[in-house]
C-alpha cells in the first residue's frame, strides 16, 4: 500500500512538473550591447524559494537564488560578477551593461504557495558604426554618365547592409559568414545627394548619405581616368602600328 502511494505520489509530481514546463511562459528579449536588460517575472513572491538558471542554449547553470523574499545568493562567479540586481519581491532578474556573450536562455523557477516557471530567450546585439562610403573605379563608358560607389560596414549578429535612393529600398545584402559586408552600387549624378547606405539590426540603425560633391568628384575622377585610358591606348595603337610599318618594311627590304 505504502509503495503504491508513493508511486502515485511520484507519478502526480512528474504530471505536474510536464504541465508547468508545457504552460511555462516564453519570452524573447533584444537588446543592444551596454544597455540594461530587466527580466520581469510579473509576480508578486511570498514565502517562496525562488532561483534564476541561464544558459547559451539550456538554461542549467544557477546565476542568483531567493530564500522566502530576503536572502539573496549568487552563484554567478565571474560571468556576471557585479552586474546583476534582483528585486526580492518579485523576483526580477536585471542584467547590467550586457554584453554579447549574455545571449541565451534565462529560466525563473520558484516554489512557494504556487509553482511559476518563466523563461527567457535574451539576443545581445552588438553596436553598429557607421558605414563608410568610397568610390570605386568603374569601367570607362562614353554612353552612361553613372558612378559606382562602395558601401561597408563591420559585420555582426544579423546585420543588414542596403542602398536607398530616398525611402526606396535599391540593393541589400546580409551574410554571417563575412567579417565585413561590402554592397556596390551604380548611382547618377542626376539624383544629387538623395543616396544613402544604411546597416541595421533589430535594435539599431546606421545611416550614412552620399554627397552630391562626392558624386561629382568620382564622376570627374573616371571620366579624367576614361580621358587618360584613351590617350594611352591610342598611344599603344600608334607604336603598335609603328612596329608592324617597320617590320613590313624590313620584309619588302629583305
């Protein structure tokens, strides 16, 4: 008798633990590096053992305990020594300056007159500088009067580079394999300044415009460069014509 009611017992916990897991509350969190990040349990903890767990991927490392709303433990070691602050009533998790690596999932347990589990999905990003433009050399055409300019960022977590002519979207390109997302662009000086390369993220948003005089000053720089290149291959025709001259004249001669 006594062995069948502890294994009901048994039984009736591990439903109970599969329903709290099952109906545990979600929530995914982004945040930009260096700013603070609060973790709200949204409850209010009386008499209860509460304690926060996190994890890159599984949230099984104990970063701070609770004991009845006042003893406060932390088991953090050097991860996050000196940057978590946790509200003894309600238990609230805040996190100081994040960094990148705090990315990953943090998990809110607590034991008293009611069983709360919460967990959250936290994504760090890092801080976006702004992208830099440069004119890039472009292939000498007498019929188009465009310049190509290059736009590159450093990359980081999901970060996008795109082109914009006013609000509209012309070229974008995202890879996280890249160290630095470069996207090249083909821009008429007619439009003046209205280009702009812009590189975000979920959190975060750089913009940097194109001059009108930087427009101009590339579209002058090829077109001297066109000027000059057809100067020296006219040059290179007249001494290759020379030679061929000379060598038919050696041949008659001979």
């Amino acid at each position: 008798m006594y062995a069948d009611m502890a294994a009901l017992s048994v039984y009736l916990m591990a439903a109970l633990l599969c329903y709290v897991w099952a109906t545990q509350e979600k929530s995914v969190l982004k945040a930009r590096e260096k700013t603070n990040v609060t973790l709200q349990t949204g409850e209010t903890l009386l008499n209860a053992e509460s304690v926060w767990t996190f994890g890159a991927e599984t949230p099984n490392m104990r970063i701070a305990t609770i004991m009845r709303g006042k003893e406060v433990k932390n088991d953090y070691g050097e991860i996050f020594k000196d940057r978590l602050l946790i509200d003894h009533h309600t238990g609230s998790l805040t996190i100081i300056q994040v960094k990148t690596s705090d990315t990953g999932k943090y998990q809110f347990q607590s034991i008293g007159t009611k069983i709360l589990m919460r967990v959250f999905h936290l994504i760090v990003y890092s801080f976006i500088p702004a992208p830099s433009i440069a004119i890039s050399p472009s292939v000498c055409n007498s019929s188009s009067s465009s310049v190509t300019v290059e736009c590159s960022v450093h990359n980081s977590r999901e970060l996008m580079l795109s082109w914009y002519r006013g609000k509209e979207s012309l070229k974008k390109t995202s890879s996280p394999k890249l160290t630095t997302l470069t996207l090249s662009l083909e821009v008429d000086p007619s439009y003046g300044d209205n280009y702009s390369c812009v590189a975000e993220n979920p959190v975060e948003r750089k913009t940097t415009r194109l001059s009108e005089e930087d427009i101009l000053l590339g579209y002058a720089e090829n077109s001297s460069w066109c000027q000059n290149e057809a100067t020296i291959r006219l040059i290179i025709s007249a001494a290759v014509a020379l030679v061929l001259f000379l060598l038919l004249v050696d041949h008659i001669r001979l």
